[in-house]
C-alpha cells in the first residue's frame, strides 16, 4: 500500500495558479450538500440560489476581496476555505469543504490554521464564522481551534456563530 500524496495549503490569489481547477466543483459539493441539510434539495447547480451559483461559476467575480485557501493534493483541489476581508478588525471564514474522499486527513483543519495566519498577518482581531447546528463534527473542530459560541450576528434558524481571537 503506498502513501496517500501530501496535501498542500495555498492561497489564490497568490500561492496558487491562476484559477484552480476543481475549486467551483469543490463549492458546488459544498452549496448543493447544504441545500441537502436544510431540507431544501436540488437537482444541480443550476437550482441554487443565485448567489451560489456565482461562486460556483465565477469565483473570481465572488471572491474578488477575500482569500479562498486551497488544499491541493499535487494539482488537484481537495479542500477549500474562503476568509473574508477583514471588517472592523474582524474577518469570517466560509466555504470550509474537504472533498469526501480526502476527509479524515486532517485538511479542515490545516485549512483553518492557515486561515488564522492569514488572519494574523493581517492585522486582524478575530476571526469569525457562522455553522448549521446539526453540523456537529465541524463545531467540535473549531472547539478543538479555540472558536466559541457568540452572540449570533445573522436571522437565520438554526446558525451557530462562533469567533476567535488572533
């Protein structure tokens, strides 16, 4: 049995070619298993809320002001977390998805350290993120991460929000 191949974070724009191929695969997984979870299933992307559909098919246009991170296993996008350029002092993480096959690796997390680096070198405060309730192992992993529970920032039901300090 051999190794599976390293996976890498790195940033686009920066780090990372151009437009990564995978990362709109990547968001549509992300959108549609959402839209799954909170009982509102589509067919594809085309029946997403216009919003995620951008993100999907232009991701340049969408995250035009923040940082995706990617995690690349050689040239293939296995994992992706977007920070939001920073709002009085603060930035939020989104987006934050591992490919099914790679789960279990530690991605998520290598993503969200490097999320809060960024953060860091920017000059950022805190960093905050909102997470369905019943998306349970991820609010253990950002526990784990020093993330707690906050004063929700957003109408909708059933929407932890979490932050950290950098």
């Amino acid at each position: 049995m051999t190794d599976p191949p390293e996976v890498a974070v790195v940033r686009w724009p920066g780090q990372a070619p151009p437009l990564p191929d995978g990362l709109g695969d990547l968001l549509a997984s992300y959108h549609l298993q959402t839209q799954a979870e909170k009982g509102e299933a589509v067919a594809g992307v085309d029946g997403l809320p216009d919003r995620y559909r951008v993100e999907i098919t232009d991701p340049r246009t969408a995250f035009a002001d923040d940082v995706v991170l990617l995690a690349l296993s050689g040239d293939t996008a296995v994992g992706c977390l977007v920070v939001t350029a920073s709002v009085a002092g603060r930035s939020e993480v989104k987006r934050l998805w591992t490919a099914p096959a790679f789960r279990g690796r530690g991605i998520a997390s290598k993503l969200i350290r490097a999320a809060l680096a960024h953060a860091a070198e920017s000059g950022v405060s805190a960093v905050r993120l909102s997470v369905w309730k019943w998306r349970e192992d991820a609010i253990a992993l950002y526990e784990r991460l020093g993330f707690t529970v906050t004063e929700s920032w957003d109408e909708r039901e059933q929407l932890v929000c979490m932050e950290r300090a950098v």
